[in-house]
C-alpha cells in the first residue's frame, strides 16, 4: 500500500539513510543536487527539509 509520494528532482541517482534511521539523503544527477529530508514513522512519511543545488553529477551520497 501507498503511504506517501515524495518528489525529488529529475533522476535520482542515488539515495542514504543515515544510521539512526531518521534522515535520508537523495543525489539527483540530472538536477546536480541532493535533497534531504527527515524519516519519520518508521519509514512511512519523509519531510523535506533542505536542497543543495550546484553539486555537479552526484552518483553517490552518504553520511560519514
């Protein structure tokens, strides 16, 4: 079942969840940008919450 449609930009290439389970970053190659948003109800709802424009072809993202 659907629970929530989240849109990011022209072809996600690449996505991270941080360890704790509650952030999630999205590399967009075409848009050269990543979005991050909160995870929140185990996985079932994504809040948007900052965009990070100029990052030419972002293949991978990830939290160190």
């Amino acid at each position: 079942m659907l629970e929530q449609r989240v849109a990011t930009a022209k072809k996600p290439r690449h996505f991270s969840v941080n360890p704790r389970g509650n952030r999630l970053l999205v590399g967009n190659l075409d848009a050269a940008s990543v979005i991050s948003f909160t995870v929140e109800d185990h996985g079932l709802h994504l809040t948007p919450l900052a965009v990070t424009n100029g990052i030419p072809l972002p293949f991978f993202v990830g939290f160190c």
